[in-house]
C-alpha cells in the first residue's frame, strides 16, 4: 500500500492533499480539501467512484483492502484517527494522540499509527492499543511500512534520523526482528512485498534502491535510479509476485526494475555481446575503489515511464488489471495515469488511459466520459456516505493515558451494544471488526 502527501497542491483544483492505493491496489482513495473518495481500479477504461465523503480537509485516508472500514484523518483535527464503516456510514470507533498524526497503515492484523517520534500498534479485531514504541527516532515525515501479510505483520520504520538504519519490528507477536544498515543517508522510502518476505528502501538521494531478505536482512538487489541529480524518492511499490519493482520521485521519470539473478550458466552457454561486456565490467571492477565497483554492478531500470508532469509528488504502484502487467501513478496533478508494462522487453511503457480525480468545479458531478467515469448512485457503495467527524467528548481530548498517549474516544452505540461482531467484510474480505461490550 503506497501513500503520497501532497499538501502543496491543496491549493489546485479539487485541492489534492493525499492519494494512496489500498493493500492489493484494486483501490484508490483520496483525499481533498473538500473530502475524500475512494474508487475502484480494476478496470482500464472506467474509474468507478465506489464512495465519497464530506469531511473537508483530508490529509490521510486508508481503505482495508475492499472492506468497508476506512481511517480517515483531517487537518482540522490531526491529532484524532476516526474509523468508520463507510458502507453504513457509521462510525466505528475515534483514538486521539499526544501528537499530530503522520501516517496509518493497516493489514487484516494490525493498524499501526506512526507520530514524529512513537508508533502506536493496535490489534484490528477489535482496535485495543497492544504496544506503543516510544522514543523512537525522529521521523518527520511518518515514513513506514507494514506488510499486507496479516502472518507476519512486518513493521519497518527508520532506526535512525542521521543514517538509513531500518528496524524490522513483528506487529503480531510485539517484538523486534532485525536492524537493517540499508543506507549512509537518512531514509526516504520503504516498502514490503506482498509476502512480506522482501523489503525495498531508498535513501534521501535517491540514486539507488535496495531490496533486502526478510527477516534475514541481507541485501537481495541493488540498483541505480540515476547518477546525475540526486531526487526525491517519494514512492516505491512490488509487483504481487515481487518480480518487478517500480520507484517514483519529484522527477517526471518512473523507473521499473526486474529482480532476477544472473545466472553465469546461462551466459556461457548462450554467449552473447552484452554478456561478453558484462563479464568484462566484471573483472574489472575487482581492480578499482569500491565505490566504482558498487556503481558497476548496480542493474539499472528494466522499463520507464516519462510523465507530462515534473515536480509533482505521485504515488505509484504495479497492478494486473485485465489479466495484464499495469504501472498505476496517481498524480498530485489530479489524474491517475495507466500505462502497459511489457514483462518480457520493458523498455518505455505506454500510456493508455489518463482519469480525472476530481472536477474542476466540485459541484459539478459529471465529468468528460473520456476522463473518469463515475458509478451511478444507486450502486450500493456510493449510496451512503460516512458520517461527519464531531467534536470529540472532554474525555477523548483532555489528558492521556498511559498508554503513550492515546485515548480511546466514545465507541457509536450502535456498535458498542451489538449482539453480534460488527461485519465490515462486504466482499468475504477479512476482518470483522468487533467492538466488545461495556
């Protein structure tokens, strides 16, 4: 699940201030300074508007896979996550924090809630606070990772503020799992695998990627984004399979990287002039300093995506959509961009659909076909919209517990008095979510 935040766009159209694809990208939420919608992307040619949401002033918004329970955090109130059940537009439960919210990020599991310098790990059942790491390294900008794989529920998130240190934390059974040395500079992006048994990150400079074993921590691939300009790195994703990587940044190139041994076998038997020059650089570098050795056997990018934008911070992420490889990129722009990836030849993917997020005009509700298409009201995702945050109880804001600083707010009734576990699981998708009784 990657995430972007693009506050500096809120004052565009529609005001853009975040996009993340949810843990499978079959969906893309967004959220505005109007509010926040979620939409289907399963499809090339449609973009279906599965729900929207009033609450102005978005800036993080997470969907559990296509379920109906959505995080949602505001600017008006950034200390303070809402859970709710958008589907029947209730809420399900409200946490505040000591401070301002960075990031959420959630698996069938765990939700895990990231502030500057502690993490909060709450078990999704029925959402109790079961840890909090305190004290941890400055994070300004909430930079972590949870794995989708509910098993091993992975936590990395950075060990240090100076250097690219990497802690991979077990969300499920509450202790640490290793130290990863992934970078001499601080760290900008992680991501797992869908398995959660590798791990990408990038430093600030943003000139090489790395991919790392988990829980072993031993590096996997290395490879070179660039070499002329260090960039900003603002999203790394795997394919399902893990077999492609693909990296975005304030540039307006996407790099997509394979992972694939070598193999030196292959190579003498079907030896060709790139395996020759391949052998060649490889002697060499065994003869020059180190750091032109690394450079050497860094792989470079398999395919590439140049984008009409540049600047603007995206989101990017590797789909099979239509039974074929796809590159999602959701711009700060207002668009989500689809282009075809070929698995086999890479090379420059080409783009074959381009949505619009939002209108211009907010109240106008339809857009140019050519653009989104949106779903009709009386499917059932888009008829009913979550409830408005309100003005938290004195009980939920004054004072914090000892518990690292979260208060549990007032539970909806609706909820709290339920005979049964509150179902959030519309398509046969995990959890439910219960809120046990008083």
């Amino acid at each position: 699940m990657e995430t972007v935040e693009a506050a500096e766009a809120a004052g565009g159209p529609g005001g853009l201030i975040c996009a993340s694809f949810n843990q499978d990208t079959t969906s893309l939420a967004v959220g505005t300074k109007n509010g926040y919608r979620l939409f289907s992307v399963t499809s090339v040619d449609r973009l279906d508007r599965v729900h929207e949401s009033k609450n102005p002033d978005v800036y993080i918004v997470e969907r559990l896979f296509s379920s109906s329970l959505v995080v949602v955090v505001s600017l008006s109130m950034p200390r303070r996550m809402n859970v709710y059940h958008f589907k029947k537009g209730t809420e399900i439960c409200n946490y505040s924090y000591s401070n301002n919210i960075l990031a959420v990020r959630l698996n069938r599991q765990r939700l895990i809630v990231c502030l500057e310098e502690s993490i909060y790990i709450h078990n999704i059942k029925d959402m109790k606070l079961l840890k909090t790491l305190l004290n941890t390294p400055i994070n300004p900008t909430g930079l972590c990772a949870l794995s989708i794989n509910h098993s091993n529920s992975y936590l990395a998130y950075p060990g240090s503020s100076a250097i690219g240190e990497i802690i991979v934390y077990d969300a499920n059974n509450l202790s640490t799992v290793t130290m990863i040395p992934a970078h001499d500079s601080p760290l900008a992006a992680i991501t797992f695998s869908s398995s959660g048994t590798k791990l990408s990150s990038a430093s600030e400079r943003g000139t090489v990627i790395r991919v790392f074993s988990v829980p072993e921590g031993l590096k996997l691939f290395e490879f070179r984004r660039g070499m002329k300009r260090y960039v900003s790195i603002s999203s790394l994703s795997f394919s399902t399979d893990a077999q492609f990587l693909c990296a975005s940044s304030n540039t307006e190139t996407v790099h997509i990287f394979k992972l694939e041994q070598h193999s030196h076998s292959r190579d003498e038997e079907s030896p060709t002039w790139s395996a020759y020059v391949g052998k060649v650089f490889s002697a060499a570098s065994n003869y020059l300093p180190a750091q032109v050795s690394d450079m050497m056997n860094q792989d470079r990018a398999f395919a590439t995506v140049r984008l009409n934008v540049f600047g603007q911070k995206n989101v990017c992420a590797l789909s099979t959509i239509q039974k074929l490889p796809r590159l999602l990129v959701a711009s700060a722009d207002g668009h989500l961009y689809i282009y075809n990836v070929d698995p086999q030849d890479g090379g420059e993917c080409v783009l074959v659909k381009k949505h619009r997020l939002f209108s211009s005009d907010e109240d106008e509700e339809e857009a140019s076909e050519s653009e989104v298409t949106a779903a009709p009201v009386s499917q059932s995702y888009a008829a009913t919209v979550a409830m408005p945050t309100t003005v938290p109880s004195s009980s939920a804001v004054t004072g914090y517990s000892e518990d690292g600083g979260v208060k549990k707010g007032e539970v909806i009734p609706e909820h709290e008095f339920a005979a049964s576990p509150v179902c959030l699981d519309d398509e046969n998708e995990f959890p439910p979510v219960s809120i046990p009784n008083n």
